[in-house]
C-alpha cells in the first residue's frame, strides 16, 4: 500500500516501479476516486489492517 505524503512527493518513481499512477493531493470531495461513492476519504477514520 502507498499513501500519504509519499504517494504525492514521488508519484512518478511509485508508477515506474508498479505501473499503478498514484492520486496526487487530497481526497476531499466525495466521487473522487469512485464516481458515485458520497464519503469524502479524508474524513475517514484511521484504521490499521490486520
């Protein structure tokens, strides 16, 4: 998983490595990264996977 402050800072280094283009900025308004979806990403809890 990449997030945070580096997806943003080395985004291009992230898509060569992977092949996957990393959002840039903020996840602020709702649809941003699925059209329809009303949460607002940044408003989400933290959370750590197990």
């Amino acid at each position: 998983m990449v997030g945070g402050v580096l997806a943003t800072l080395q985004a291009e280094e992230i898509e060569k490595i992977t092949g996957i283009k990393p959002h840039k900025g903020i996840l602020n308004i709702p649809g941003q990264l699925d059209k329809g979806d009303d949460k607002i990403i940044d408003n989400l809890p933290l959370t750590i996977p197990f």
